[in-house]
C-alpha cells in the first residue's frame, strides 16, 4: 500500500508480517530517487510493485537509503539491490555509514542480526545476505545525497 506524503515523498507500507503498518519504508522522487530503508527481504516484491505504481520506474532509483543494520530495516537491501540490477538498473548503490556497511556485507554478523527477526516474527523476517563493498555509497557526517 502507497500513500502520498507530498510533492515527491511516499510511504509504502509494505505489509510485513502480514500485518498492514508494521514496517513501512519511504520513497523520495526526484532527480536521484531514493528508497528509504528496505523492510524485510520477503516485502521486496511489495515496494517494487508500489513503486511502480506511483509511477516511479525501477531504473530511476539512484540509492536505497538504510538507517542502520536492523532486519526490519535493512533485511530487504540486498533483495531490493537484486531486483532493482534485475531490471537494468546498474547505478543504483546502498546508501548507509561505515559501520552498517561492515555488517551488512558479513554473512558471520547477518546471521546474528537474524535472530532478533527469527525471534520476533519467524519465517516473515526473510533472509539477510552479504552485500558486495562495491556497492555501497558510504554516507560521513554531514554527507548529502
């Protein structure tokens, strides 16, 4: 489910758990669009479909924007980075600082991070794995994307 925010701003809800606002992400249009934070892996499907439905074509999105590590919040970037190749976008790179770009691309430190989502929400919380360095764009203090 999509919802316009304003102008260029969209919340997915991307139904995770099966339950409507568990886990949304957001959606900025503009010259580099954005994917904010990813959700889980098995909702990827869930974003491209609103996405494309707000009239935002996957080739288009320049980053998938993460806050931090988390599954419910990341658990989804290497799935949506997969799709998103999948339909000729090569550009388009995982935004996020250092330290989650270390755990992100580590299958040892995904795995711990999947048992808070196997603990919480079972089989719903996908899977996480490893994101290539290459495709990071390291976000410092103060960066501006």
């Amino acid at each position: 489910m999509i919802e316009q925010v304003n102008e260029n701003l969209y919340m997915i809800d991307t139904l995770a758990s099966n339950r409507p606002g568990f886990t949304s992400v957001f959606m900025v249009k503009g010259q580099q669009s954005a994917i904010l934070d990813s959700g889980v892996s098995v909702v990827a499907e869930n974003i491209i479909r609103d996405m494309e439905e707000s009239g935002l074509d996957p080739i288009d999105v320049a980053y998938i924007c993460l806050s931090h590590a988390h599954f419910d919040h990341a658990g989804g970037a290497h799935e949506l980075l997969s799709i998103l190749r999948e339909r000729g976008n090569q550009k388009v790179k995982v935004a996020c600082a250092k330290k989650p770009s270390v755990y992100l691309s580590s299958a040892a430190i995904l795995e711990k991070l999947m048992i808070a989502g196997i603990t919480s929400v079972g089989e719903l919380a996908g899977v996480m794995e490893p994101i290539a360095e290459r495709d990071f764009f390291i976000l410092e203090d103060g960066a501006i994307i």
